[in-house]
C-alpha cells in the first residue's frame, strides 16, 4: 500500500503544479490534515530538493519556484532520484496494483495517471549482473530515517574484513557507479559515505536529529568526489586513439590535465594519493594505454602482465604467487567504477 504521508505530499505538488498559489489552509482542508502536519510536508519536500516557496500574507501558503518548474514527464535524472527515495516510484506489492495503491491513499485518478507514467519511464536497476548492488534493500528504512530525522544504528563492514557498529545520522543517499552510497555523520564528526553493499544491518532508533543547515547531499558529494584520490604523486599515461575516447570519459579532478597529439593520442596527467589502483585499470586496456611515470608503477605493471601470462602458460603446473606490492583491498572496484559499460 502506499505510505499515506508520500501519497499526500505527492498530492501536494500536483495542486501546486496546476495552480500559481494555494494557500496552506486549503491544503489541510483537502487533505484532511491539520496546518502543521502540511508544514510538515513542504519542509520534508524542500529538504529533497522540490522548488517550493512560500508566500506571505493573511492567506499565505505555497507555490512551485516559477524558475524550476517540475513536470512529471520530463523529469530530470535528479528529480527521478527525489522521487525514487521517497518511495513514490517503489512497484507495487503482491496481489496490489499502482491503482488499487492509488485508491486507497486517495490519490486522484490524475494522479495515478503521472505515476503510472513515472513508473513506465523511470527504474533505477539494481541487480544488474554488471553492477549488481546488494544495498538497495536497505532503501525503505533509510529513506523513512532520511524523511522522520531518525537516527539509525548501522552495522557495515570495515576495508580490512572487520565490522564496525556505530550510531549515525542519515542525511541522504547516492546511486553512483552502480552503488548505492549512504551519506551520513556519527553523533559528532563531518558526514562521511557508506556504501550499502557493505552494510549489513540498518536498525530505526528512538533518537532523532536536525539536518544540519544549509547542507545539501549534491554539493558535499561533489566537494568530496573533488578530494577523493587526490594528492602529489604524479602519474603520466599515454593513450592511444583506440582507447581515448573512453579514458577520457573517466572523471578527472582538476589538476588532471590532457595533453592531445596530432596522431589522435593524448597523455593524461595525473595527481592521487596512491597509484596502486591504477594497476588492474591500465592492464584492463593492453597496449592502449602505458604508463610513462612513475618508474615504480612501470614496474608493477609488467609483473602483473608477466604474472597473467604465466597463468595461461600450459607448462605451468599452478598458478605462481602474484607479484609483491600488488593491492589486496577495493583498487580494482575503484578503477572500474564509472567506466561506461557499453564502451
């Protein structure tokens, strides 16, 4: 059945979309709610990024941002994001129907119209063989955390195969690479990201939180992809024409630079913090892509291309030990992520 709190706000945005103002008591009126359960609603859809403003006045009440209109079917990536975490584009249950759902939250048969065509025109796939991501079953409990304020307790998997328990305080949530990302912070500390898949348990307590002012999920996340794998170790590759279009598909920081070349190649500039994940993502590309700094990933490059020959090698009775210094953490995972599967 749908959540009656998301069928509403649902409602709330299709009466503002139709209308250049509606005040906030004939929204409670048409609800059947009180004033203060609609202020509920507009913060929870304002804090998701819908264009809501409210308008002074005896008969205030509320109006989409003229400069952001949201029209259902033309919705953008990030407002299919909005709109998937909130719940209103979750299939419907066993034995129901998107309409019997719709019926029963007292949803317009306008309505049910735009969310049978959200539903038609939006999936978000998360169990792809290529990027099957075990965390999207996580979603309902966070999104209910997310939208009520609630802390959760939250058990995850650490990088060194250990676990951890901790309490933290759910902001919002990414789908990036094919990964779902929790962005949360522990009862004090910055918020960090946690990837669903390592997640194994998300238990709703009886604390809850204020969502920090002036913070927004899409300029930490930016900011914080910005960082990521940054730092003063310069890393020189040259790529040729048959591989450019897709390293350049990658994303770069700001102090990467292209170089290109009148044959069609170009060498890419990099800056990281470590160059150990840049192994299985050059010898994924063969002769296409060589590195020309440092001399020690060089070197570890072609112990690993020796040591993957070695494994085809018949007269080799098992296979020999990998090559030392090789990484055994989520390199690989981290150098493929983003790549286009299709390329």
């Amino acid at each position: 059945m749908v959540n009656p709190a998301h069928a509403r706000q649902l409602g709330i945005v299709q009466m503002l979309r139709t209308r250049t103002h509606v005040p906030a008591r004939e929204l409670a009126d048409r609800f059947g709610v009180t004033d203060r359960t609609i202020y509920r609603d507009i913060t929870t859809l304002t804090s998701h990024g819908i264009p809501i403003q409210a308008t002074p006045g005896a008969t205030g009440g509320y109006r989409l941002a003229p400069e952001d209109p949201l029209d259902p079917l033309t919705l953008d990536s990030d407002q299919a994001m909005r709109l998937y975490v909130l719940g209103f584009l979750d299939p419907p249950t066993a034995g129901s129907t998107a309409e019997d759902r719709g019926r029963a939250a007292g949803v317009s048969s306008t309505m049910q119209e735009v969310m049978r065509r959200l539903a038609q025109r939006i999936h978000f796939d998360t169990a792809d063989w290529y990027w099957r991501d075990e965390g999207s079953g996580h979603l309902p409990v966070l999104r209910t955390a997310m939208l009520t304020g609630t802390a959760l307790e939250v058990t995850f998997r650490t990088e060194d195969g250990g676990q951890e328990t901790a309490l933290l305080k759910p902001y919002g949530v990414v789908w990036k690479a094919g990964e779902w990302h929790m962005v949360a912070a522990r009862a004090a500390g910055p918020p960090q990201r946690y990837r669903l898949n390592l997640v194994d348990r998300l238990q709703p307590t009886d604390l809850t939180f204020a969502y920090p002012e002036g913070f927004t999920v899409s300029e930490w996340w930016t900011a914080t992809m910005e960082d990521y794998g940054k730092g003063d170790i310069r890393v020189e590759l040259h790529v040729t024409p048959a591989a450019r279009a897709e390293l350049l598909r990658l994303s770069l920081k700001s102090t990467s630079r292209v170089h290109e070349h009148d044959d069609g190649s170009v060498t890419i500039v990099l800056y990281v913090d470590r160059w150990e994940w840049l192994i299985p993502l050059v010898t994924s590309y063969g002769p296409d892509v060589t590195v020309t700094e440092p001399p020690a990933l060089r070197e570890a490059i072609v112990a690993q291309l020796r040591h993957a020959l070695a494994a085809y090698d018949t007269g080799q009775a098992a296979r020999p030990a990998p090559p030392a210094g090789l990484p055994h953490d989520d390199s690989r995972l981290r150098s493929t992520h983003g790549r286009h599967p299709g390329a």
